[in-house]
C-alpha cells in the first residue's frame, strides 16, 4: 500500500487543505480480475487527527473500486463513531449465490459490490451530512446504453432500492455514486 499526501490546488494557500491519498498496488503476477476484495485499515487516532487538525479528505484506491473519497466531515463522523482502535474500510465482489433469487434475477449479469466501514465490528452507515463517493470500474456490453446504468443498494430487508446521482462516466469506465 503506498500513502500520499497530495496538495490540492487552492486560492486560501492553506497547507491543511489536502488530501490523504491511500493507493493499495498489486504483486506483479497478479491482475485487477483476480481481487474480490480489496481491504484498507486506518488507525483511529490517524483519522481522529486528520479530521480534527486538518481540513483533508481521504482518497483510497483500490482494484476493486478505483476510487473511494470520504470528505473531511465524513471522515470526523467515522472516527467518532469508531468502537475499537482501527477502521477497516473495505470493497468487495459479491458472488451471485449470496444474494436472494430476487435480486439475482433483478442485477442479472451486471457486478454486485459490498462497501463497508466497520470498527470492531461495528458498521458506520452513518456519515452525518460528510459525503462519500465512489467510482467502479464497468465496461459497457455492446449496445447497452450508457444512460440505462444505474445503481441500486441492498437495504436490510433484501430490497432493491435505486442509488440517487449515480451517473455512468463513459471517458474513465466507471460508475460513479
């Protein structure tokens, strides 16, 4: 995993604007289509620190999503919600079987992912109005149309339940949410 810490271009010139940049790499005989999961672990007292003494937002990318940004006041909310001492923050293929029939039947051949934050087994779900984006990597099928794609959560009771503001990015192949 490399880290980074990358200054973004700002009119303040305030050296606490930034972002914390977190890139996972892959071993050399390994490709993005062999991960499923892909997991990243924060210390809280990193991200308490990072969200009480500077304004930066974290960008983690990974194979399976290429890109997962929590913006400061989300980060403030995951670490005060945190139960134990680390964060795990985490993306993962799910395998069609795991899902119920319905929502087997409902995604079809499209990809299934799993996003978490969870501390000491603890899920944060909850960002209080901090945002979280990410963008997953999709190559259109030939002749869908990029318009149609969308993208639905699972709630607690199995239910599909469509994802607001989610837009297909033809230049990148991704979706974005």
């Amino acid at each position: 995993m490399q880290v980074l810490k990358k200054q973004e271009a700002s009119s303040t010139k305030d050296d606490s604007e930034s972002i914390i940049e977190i890139k996972t790499e892959l071993p050399e005989h390994v490709t993005a289509r062999d991960i499923v999961e892909a997991n990243v672990e924060l210390r809280k007292d990193a991200m308490t620190r990072i969200a009480q003494q500077t304004k930066a937002d974290i960008r983690i990318s990974t194979s399976v999503a290429k890109l997962v940004f929590f913006n400061n006041k989300a980060v403030a909310s995951i670490s005060d919600q945190a139960k134990g001492s680390d964060v795990k923050i985490t993306a993962k293929v799910i395998a069609k079987p795991e899902l119920p029939d319905a929502v087997q039947k409902a995604v079809g051949t499209h990809p299934v992912y799993d996003f978490s934050v969870i501390s000491n087994k603890y899920h944060v779900s909850d960002f209080n109005g901090g945002t979280v984006t990410i963008s997953i990597p999709y190559a259109l099928d030939k002749g869908e149309n990029p318009q149609n794609i969308v993208v639905n959560y699972m709630d607690d009771n199995g239910y599909l339940v469509l994802v607001k503001n989610s837009m297909y990015d033809e230049k990148t192949q991704t979706v974005i949410f």
